[in-house]
C-alpha cells in the first residue's frame, strides 16, 4: 500500500518523504492550533465554521493561519491525491523552527493538511469522570491547540476503565468537556452544556446542535452543571465532528436511563439531515 500523501508548506508530499524541522515549535513545546473535520462525498463538512475557529485559535497564541481559500485548495489536492471521499482531514498550524525553549523563532509557520478514513464509532459510549481538572483560567483555554498530553493521560485513564471518553471537570467543580468532544446532558426534556466561561472549546457540532434545538422545538441551555448533573441525567450524549452525536450509555459505571434517548435521537437525525442538505452550514 502506497503511503498516504499531504499537504506540507505549500507542497503535495508523501507521509514517507515528508520532513518537519526537529526544532519546530510545535514538536518542542506544543506550540501549535488544529482542526479536525468530517468529509461526506469528498467535502469537508462546516468548512467556514472550522476555519474560522482555526484563525481565531491561532490569534489566540499569536500565530497566523493561512487565509482560507489556500487551506481550501490545499484540502481538495489531498483528497484528491489519496482518493479520499468518506474520511476526516486535519489541519495543523505550528510555530515552525524556533530556538530550544519557549521562545518562538522569527520564521514562518508550520503548515500542514493531512487525510485520512473515518474513525468507526460504537453507537454509544461509557465515559469516566478524571480526577485532573481543567484551568477555565488558563492561556489556552477555549482553544484548539496541539497541547494535547493532558487529553492523551486522561484518555489512558478512561480506557484502563474500560470507558471509551474521559471527562474533565474545571477548577470550581463544574463540567467541563471531553478530551475531543462536548458533552450534553437532558433533564426533564431541557438539553443543558457547558457554557464558554466553563473553560470548554466550543466545537462545531456543539453550535449546530444549539441551533437545531432552537429550530425544532428542543428547550437547552448553556448552564453551569455540577459533576453529579451527568450521572443523574436522563439521557446525556458527547458531540464532536468525527462522532456527530453519540450517546452516552455510562458514566463511571453507572448506566443511564437512555441510550440514545428520544432527544439524543431526534438530535443526532436531525444532524444527519443537515449535512445531507448542507456542507457549509
């Protein structure tokens, strides 16, 4: 099987011929942004919501990506070079070459456009609650950054518990997120998550799915949820770009009372139907 082919600082280059500088920001001190999203028929689903959150993430640490129809164009050569219809593409902005430490070089950024299949998820997941907390507080907080050791420990965690997604609370107790996804609970058919002061990254899905509740007659909120709200919730479920809407089946062991529930079912249909409908919604 050849090897997969990218996108790297301008150029179409195989996974087994590229080559990122050793000093590059983003391999030494995680200094670096990232999106991932869906591709259904050969179109990157959301691409103006990603791309924007990308630009604002990399402001966030004083970085510039690249303007979107380069990253656009770019994103259709690798498809195209991998064959790629039915998939997830990721891009990653970093530092690019800078000294040893936290100082950051004088050079361009890193650039990089990379495909590959769609991950296969179960149609419900269990999730642990760790016991490292997220700083609501901290520098990064709110953006998609390649700083990702926390997630990686806490992913490990879960799993060693046979759970499938570990989720953080912040420093004053309250629910946060997932490693890679959002987390909804519904109590009493009102669909409730984290609000942005919570700490959490507000994904994409996250949004659309905020805004198909509000046009379909699904009462939510963005409220502060203590870590009791997810064990005792009716029905509860995690949303990302890859996963769309899974349902949670357990948290810390304890089974819910749905999975999926009848809201996380009318809410994961009606995604569907939006991205038959509408790739750039």
């Amino acid at each position: 099987m050849s090897a997969p082919v990218l996108w790297l600082d301008g150029q179409l280059v195989s996974a087994d011929e590229a080559r990122v500088s050793p000093f590059d920001h983003g391999l030494l001190v995680g200094d670096g942004v990232f999106e991932t999203m869906r591709v259904y028929d050969g179109v990157p689903f959301a691409w103006t919501r990603h791309h924007q959150r990308l630009v604002r993430s990399a402001a966030g640490l004083g970085l510039r990506a690249p303007e979107s129809q380069e990253l656009r164009t770019a994103v259709d050569e690798v498809l195209a070079a991998n064959g790629l219809t039915d998939g997830r593409i990721r891009l990653t902005v970093t530092g690019g070459p800078s000294p040893l430490g936290s100082e950051r070089g004088g050079g361009p950024p890193t650039v990089i456009v990379a495909g590959a299949p769609a991950t296969v998820w179960p149609t419900t997941v269990d999730v642990v609650i760790v016991p490292w907390s997220r700083n609501e507080h901290g520098a990064v907080a709110g953006l998609k950054t390649t700083s990702y050791a926390e997630n990686v420990r806490a992913l490990a965690y879960a799993r060693e518990r046979d759970a499938g997604e570990a989720i953080f609370l912040n420093t004053r107790g309250e629910l946060c997120e997932a490693t890679g996804s959002n987390v909804f609970v519904i109590r009493d058919g009102v669909l409730l998550t984290p609000p942005a002061d919570a700490g959490c990254l507000l994904g994409v899905t996250r949004a659309l799915v905020l805004e198909l509740s509000a046009d379909h007659g699904v009462p939510a909120e963005e409220a502060a949820l203590g870590p009791a709200a997810l064990g005792d919730a009716d029905e509860a479920f995690l949303t990302s770009s890859t996963r769309e809407v899974q349902p949670i089946g357990r948290v810390d062991g304890r089974e819910l009372p749905a999975a999926p529930g009848p809201t996380s079912d009318k809410l994961g249909r009606l995604l569907t139907e939006l991205i038959a409908r509408h790739p750039d919604p």
